[in-house]
C-alpha cells in the first residue's frame, strides 16, 4: 500500500500544518466500509479496520497533520482556525488522481479552540449519508471511506456515543487557506500554496487571475447543482469551501421539503445568510475573499489588477446561468432551448413556493405527467400546465426519459436521516444502513425503498439542524 501514498500537502513547509498523530480511542469497532470506495482508491477494504478507522493505527506511508487556515464564518473575520478535530493522513494517487484521505473527530489538535476534538454519532452519520447520496446524485463532493464508533462518549448537550469519519476529497484546501497566508503578509506562503493548487486541480491555469476564474467557474457549476436538487448547505464560510469545486464539511445541511427560496435549516444560522436562495450570492462574496487574498501575487498595477478580478467574480454568472438553465430545463423535460423556457421554470417555482409544494416530490410527479397533487393553490396548475404541455410536444428528445434522468426520487430527507441517528444514539444502525444503500440509486430505486421518497408529514418535519460535531 505505501506506494499508492504521495503526500505532497506534507512536502508544504512546515508553517501549512502541524505534523501530529491522531488521538487513540478506547474501543474503536467497524460502524460501516465503503468497500466499493476503497477499491476505488486501489486499498483492500479488509485493511480499514476499526483500528485504522479511528486512527489508533496508521496506513503505511501515512504522514499524519493538522492543516492551518483562517475564515469568515457568518461573515465575521476568524484569523486562525485549522483542523481542530481533524487529521489529513496522507494523499493517494492513481488512475483516479489524487486524493485526501482525512479523519474527522479524531482529536485534539492546536487548532482546536478550547474544543474537544471530537465528533459524536450524529454528524458522523448524518456526513456519511449526505456525502454518499451527493455523490450518487452525481455532485462534486467530499466522499466517506468508512466510519467507526470510538466506545467513548462525547459531551455536547448530553454524552453522546463518539464516532470518528475518515472522509476522502480532492483536497481539503479552503478558501480560508488562502486567506490565512494572506492575512499574515506571507507573500511566499501565498505563492507555494497558489503553486500547489495549480498543479494539483487546474493544472491549465497561468498564474493567480486563471486560478480565480477556475475557481469562480467551479463554484458556479456547483452551487447550480445544489439548487437543482432543493439542498441548502446551511454554513458557507470561507473555510467550508475547497477550492476544488467539491462540496466540503456537511454540518447543518439540508433538502428541502416545502419549497420555500427563503427556506433556512440551521439553528445557527439566524439571519438567514445562507438561505437557500442566498446561496449562489454567497459564493460570489465567498470567491470576493479568495480574489482579495490572491491581489498580492497578480502583477502589474494594483488598481488594475483588481479590477480585473472584479470581472472575473462577475463572470460567476456567466456559468451559473446556463447550468441553472441546463439543469431546470431537464427537470421540466427540455433538452432544447427556447426563449420562454426561463419564464416556464420561474412560473413553476412561484407556484410551488406558494403551496408550499414538497420541492423533490413535485418533480417527481411531473415526471409522470401530472403535479397537480403538490401545486394545489387554486387554478395554480391549470394555469401552468398547457403553456408546459405545449411546450413538451415541440421538445425533441423524450421529456420522460429526460426527466427521469433529472429528477431524483430518493434524497436524504431530513426526517429519515433523524430517524436514523436518533436509532444509532440507542444502539441501533440498521436504519443508517439501510438509508446509505437506498441512496445509492437516488433516480431508480428498489420497490422496497420507495416508503423512503414520501414526503414527512407535519409532526415528522425537521424546521432545524445543527452542526453538532
């Protein structure tokens, strides 16, 4: 196994990342592998024990460490954060690139902040859920290798069992990388870093202002796909977004239920910055910061420089739009594009919005023809559904097939997701397990699955999530 470990973030000088050993656990026991992950990544599934899980024993050609970074978190300026309960382990390559191979709720670290270092059940499920139905969604994301229960208990509200996640991603740099070095002065710190990433994700880019367009036009894509699928992120910081374009750190996050532009879920979160609709303005003002911290290193005239980057953050909508566009027109069952397309979709959602319409099982129904079940505000579906009906018999292509490939019928619906930690606190895991295994196939899942699509009723809906970890 070591030769597949190539641990460039390591190679960084030391001021990136302090080098430390994860924190033993007491009783570390298998919760679940990812085995089909796991080959993927050229390992043997039959190593990741739940020794290695928790990082009581380390991969061969580990280099354990804890990296540094700074953000905006709610928009107020952090100058110093870091891993405080996470360890990068080391880096593997192959025919699928390179990838991080991290452990979350792993331990105290010097960045850590007074915490515990720890992570309890909940989140690590509610990660590994999440991440693995993104992924099954076919969404750029952080993905779990495995998890495991460390047989200790973690204070929070109340003692908790702990769990750690050993999670995999493209890299685990931030926007708030960047910004550390650049809050510091560290001119040559910013540039090592700017190397790196260039190299490691957008090998094509020449130099800081490609970089940030590279960045910008990740980004956008991205948060496009979110919206399409109703998933409200709920904490995007500057530290909570990789510069590779994968979606990072599922804390309070969502779907949502009842569509709603304004829907917000996190308990933090209390002025609604990052409302579902909020979303694509955030990461604007989140790539503001990366284009701020990157100035130092883009030649010529300051002035001029900076005005540059300003178009290059206003180019966000020049790939967010089409791929809005893309992404919504195949939810209707549109593949060619005509002028009135826009105001078709626009027309639905407002429709939906204003009854309250469950956003997955809404399209879903429209799959097969008929929504009016969930746009159930008077003459509202009447009045949408020629001008649709019309507009279907000019499209091309096959508006069912378009629509089925489009249209997920399983989404990690927060009640379930509750349901199955709330079992795992007692004890019992089967409900994770079997909700990870149904979201494997979100757009045709098996007949058995399918009482996992409905929509929560009134008593069963989550109004808030936490980050908890």
């Amino acid at each position: 196994m070591r030769e597949l470990f190539d641990n460039s973030y390591a190679r960084l000088p030391d001021r990136f990342y302090t080098k430390l050993p994860p924190v033993a656990v007491a009783h570390p026991q298998i919760l679940r592998v990812n085995d089909a992950l796991a080959r993927d990544l050229g390992l043997d599934p039959a190593d990741l024990t739940a020794e290695v899980l928790t990082g009581n024993v380390l991969l061969p050609g580990s280099e354990p460490l804890a990296q540094v970074y700074a953000g905006h978190q709610f928009g107020g300026w952090v100058p110093r954060l870091g891993d405080g309960r996470a360890i990068l382990l080391g880096e593997v390559t192959g025919d699928f690139g390179r990838r991080d191979i991290q452990l979350k709720g792993s331990g105290i670290t010097p960045y850590s902040r007074n915490g515990d270092g720890r992570a309890w059940l909940g989140p690590v499920m509610r990660e590994y859920i999440v991440s693995e139905a993104m992924h099954a969604l076919g969404i750029p994301t952080t993905r779990a290798l495995g998890a495991a229960l460390t047989g200790e208990g973690v204070q929070r509200e109340r003692r908790y069992p702990g769990a750690v996640l050993m999670r995999v991603a493209a890299s685990h740099i931030r926007v708030g990388t960047f910004q550390y070095f650049a809050a510091r002065g560290d001119t040559a710190g910013l540039r090592l870093l700017l190397d790196h990433c260039i190299a490691r994700h957008y090998p094509n880019a020449d130099g800081p202002m490609e970089f940030l367009a590279e960045v910008v036009a990740a980004q956008a894509r991205l948060i496009a796909q979110w919206m399409s699928i109703g998933f409200i992120h709920g904490v995007m910081n500057t530290d909570n977004m990789a510069v590779s374009g994968e979606t990072i750190d599922y804390g309070p996050c969502a779907f949502m239920d009842a569509y709603h532009p304004g829907t917000v879920f996190s308990s933090i979160d209390q002025q609604g910055r990052y409302a579902f609709q909020q979303q694509p303005n955030m990461a604007v003002w989140n790539l503001a910061q990366l284009a701020t911290a990157l100035l130092p290193l883009m030649d010529g005239d300051p002035e001029d420089a900076a005005s540059e980057a300003t178009q290059v953050l206003e180019s966000f909508a020049d790939h967010f739009s089409p791929e809005w566009m893309r992404l919504f027109r195949a939810k209707i069952g549109l593949v060619a594009q005509e002028d009135g397309d826009e105001a078709l979709i626009i027309g639905l959602m407002s429709r939906m919005a204003g009854s309250q319409a469950d956003f997955t099982a809404t399209f879903t129904a429209l799959t097969q023809g008929d929504a009016s079940a969930h746009i159930t505000d008077d003459g509202a579906w009447d009045s949408w559904a020629p001008d649709w009906t019309a507009r279907l018999a000019r499209e091309p292509d096959d508006p069912e097939a378009t629509m089925t490939k489009a249209n997920p019928v399983l989404i990690p619906r927060n009640h379930r997701v509750e349901e199955a930690i709330q079992a795992g606190i007692e004890g019992n895991h089967a409900p994770f397990h079997r909700l990870v295994d149904a979201l494997t196939r979100p757009f045709d899942p098996r007949p058995e699955d399918l009482d996992l699509a409905k929509p929560p009723k009134p008593d069963e809906r989550v109004l808030r999530t936490f980050c908890g970890t």
